[in-house]
C-alpha cells in the first residue's frame, strides 16, 4: 500500500536489507528512451560510502541488473524492473539483537505493526538501502528531465554543525565532486569530515542538512490543493529514512520576517518574469513560478552508535541496555545526497508528464 509513488511516472519500491534484493519497477515510463546498466550504475555509484570514516563497513557491489522494460537499450513502454542483489550480508548481530529495539530506529513500531513477522535483518524495509533502488528510478528520471532541459543537483551544506559557505550552481557541481562529504564549501568539507572522524571515535553518529536544487522549471507544476509541488516533493523526500525535516525557500526561518522582508519581488529579465529574490524557493501556490527550487532536508544522526543505550527486551517486558554493532554509517548525509537527488528527480519527472511536457513517445 506505501510502496508506490507518483500518477504517470509511478514508482513502487521492494525488497529488503538482508533478503534477496532491493529494486524498483517503474510503470508509465515514456517508450523510446536511450538507457543503459552503466547509465543507472554511474547513479547508484554516487550513494556508495565515499570515506571510511562517514561510512558503513559494508561492502556491497550494488550491481544494477535491468530485468526488465528496456530492450537494445532503448525503454520499450513496459514496467521496468531494476534490481540490486544482496551478497554481502551478516545478519548475526541483528538475530541477537532481535527483540531489543534500536533508540532512534524503526525496530520497535515495525515490531508492533507487523506482530514481529516483519524481516527484521539489517533494519528490513526500514534500512538505508532501500534507499539505492529510489537512486535507480531517479537515473531514469534525470534522463527523461534532462530531454526538457530541466537539472537536479543536491549538496550537502550542514554536519554537525559545521556550515558550508553558499555557492553558484557550477561550483557546487564541480566542487561536490572533489570531496566524499559531497559539499561545495572545500574548506567547510574538511571541517566536516574531521567532525565525523571525532565523532566515531567517541561511538556517536552526527546528522546535518543537504540542500536540493532543480533548474529550468517551467511555470505551473503544481496543483492547488492536494496536488502541490512541495506537498508532493515533501512526500516524497520523507520517503528517505533518517529525513525529519523537509524545507522550501526561507523555510521556517520565513516564521522570523517581515513580509517586506520575504517577499520576492517581480520583475522582467532578458523579456522574462523573474523574481529578484527566491524566498518562495520557486513555488508559489504550490504551482511553480519559474525560479530554480531549492529544497532543504534535514538528516537526524545515524540511531545506530556504538554507546551503551538504554533499550526494552520486547520478548520478556523487561528493560535493557544495548550497545549497537554492526555495520553502520556514522553521519548518513554524504550517502543521502543522492538519494535527495533522485527523489526530487523522480517527482519533477511525474509532473512534467502530467503537464505534458515529456512525450509519451521519445522520438
Ligand atoms: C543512505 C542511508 C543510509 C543509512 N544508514 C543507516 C545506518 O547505517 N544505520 C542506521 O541506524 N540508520 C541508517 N539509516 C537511517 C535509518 O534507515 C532510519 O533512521 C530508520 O529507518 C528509522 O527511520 P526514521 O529515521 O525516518 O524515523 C540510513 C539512511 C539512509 C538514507
């Protein structure tokens, strides 16, 4: 039931942490489409762990396989199925950890929904790898939105604190590349990874802040009232585990001005409507007005750390202590990025179709 997503471009996601796979099928994608294995594979590659140190020991290969939907490398209109296998799975700590839920973590209501029938392996459903199979879809997508000119791009601006120093466009996309914490700020970067370093020696996580953008938006994506833009870029960015907070524009910090203040202002550039400011971060109504969307979405610590936590033993009702092991992601954010990057890509990608700027045919 909460395992699909969008109306036209419609992605539904399955598998889980230690069971056989994860994947994605997406149904109503446009025929006629160049797409190869190593296109998706170049965008799962980018959520893989970059650093030692920001990441999770675990080490995957997270191989796409394209089972279906595509033929001679072309999207044939038919559901496409991508898949990753799972090889490098050690479930150990979780089989004797099982009825001791994980602070921070989904465990104990994934235990009470699914009276503990859940696939509690790895986190199951729950886990961050999930999360590779959004990144295979938002391939897809990328493609389709890139036909329209429009281009998505996230970065990460917030660790623990550490803020990166705002930048253009072209820096952000050269620069994200240079450093594994995927932030344009090099100097702030470097702050960051030394952060995350400190933090896992001490057997804590850290969270922080990534910022989306997407470029080239038409005016008039959007809906009032159930169908807005951000209502529906929201569902989906929440969609990411670890994401407690989504923002737009000026956010919450627009609650501190004046109207004054956060209003932007219209007026004509090179004979086109635009504004002098983007408070809004490009949408207004819940329809788009043209400037690029900026989208903010803030990451909690990793749940699972290496310190004592106090716990429930949900078998015998008795308390607990729980010291997490296994492998995990001592500040999830660098692996996020991308993972924000396809989740905007997919939903932009869903209403340009149902605004029918994406032919259903690519000729
Ligand atoms: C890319 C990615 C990697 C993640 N890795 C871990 C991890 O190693 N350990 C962990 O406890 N949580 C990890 N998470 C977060 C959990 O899956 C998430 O906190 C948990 O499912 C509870 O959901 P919630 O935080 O949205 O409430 C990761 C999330 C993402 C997006």
């Amino acid at each position: 039931m909460g395992n699909s997503l969008g109306k036209l471009f419609i992605i539904t996601s399955f598998g889980e942490s230690h069971g056989r796979c994860v994947g994605i099928t997406i149904d109503g994608c446009p025929t006629g489409l160049p797409i190869t294995e190593e296109d998706i594979q170049r965008e799962v590659d980018k959520r893989k762990p970059g650093v030692s140190m920001a990441a999770t020991k675990r080490a995957e290969e997270d191989k796409v396989e394209i089972l279906s939907g595509i033929f001679n490398g072309i999207t044939t209109g038919a559901p496409i199925c991508l898949v990753i296998w799972n090889r490098d799975i050690d479930s150990s700590e979780y089989e004797k950890a099982r009825f001791l839920p994980r602070p921070g973590h989904a465990d104990y209501t994934a235990f009470m929904k699914y009276g503990g029938f859940n696939d509690f392996r790895g986190g199951g459903r729950f886990s961050g790898r999930i999360t590779a199979s959004f990144v295979m879809a938002g391939a897809i997508a990328k493609k389709l939105l890139n036909l329209i000119g429009i281009e998505v791009l996230a970065h990460t601006i917030e660790i623990g604190g550490v803020k990166a120093e705002p930048k253009g466009f072209d820096e952000i996309k050269e620069n994200i590349q240079k450093n594994p914490i995927k932030c344009a700020d090099l100097k702030a970067a470097e702050a960051m990874a030394k952060a995350i370093e400190k933090v896992k020696e001490e057997g804590d996580s850290l969270g922080g802040i990534i910022e989306g953008i997407a470029l080239n938006i038409p005016v008039g994506l959007g809906e009032p009232v159930f169908g807005t833009l951000e209502g529906d870029l929201a569902k989906a960015l929440f969609a990411i585990p670890a994401v407690k907070g989504v923002e737009f524009g000026s956010g919450f910090s627009a609650a501190r001005k004046r109207g004054s203040e956060n209003n932007d202002l219209f007026t004509i550039r090179n004979g086109k409507i635009v504004t002098v400011t983007n408070n809004a971060g490009g949408i207004l109504g819940g329809i788009s007005n043209g400037m690029p969307i900026v989208v903010r979405v803030a990451i909690k610590p990793t749940s699972s750390i290496a310190k004592s936590q106090q716990t429930v033993n949900i078998k015998d009702m008795e308390n607990a202590s729980l010291t997490v092991k296994g492998r995990h992601d001592v500040c999830i954010v660098p692996r996020a990025v991308a993972v924000v990057e396809s989740m905007m890509a997919v939903t932009l990608c869903d209403f340009a179709m149902r605004a029918e700027l994406i032919p259903r045919v690519i000729k």
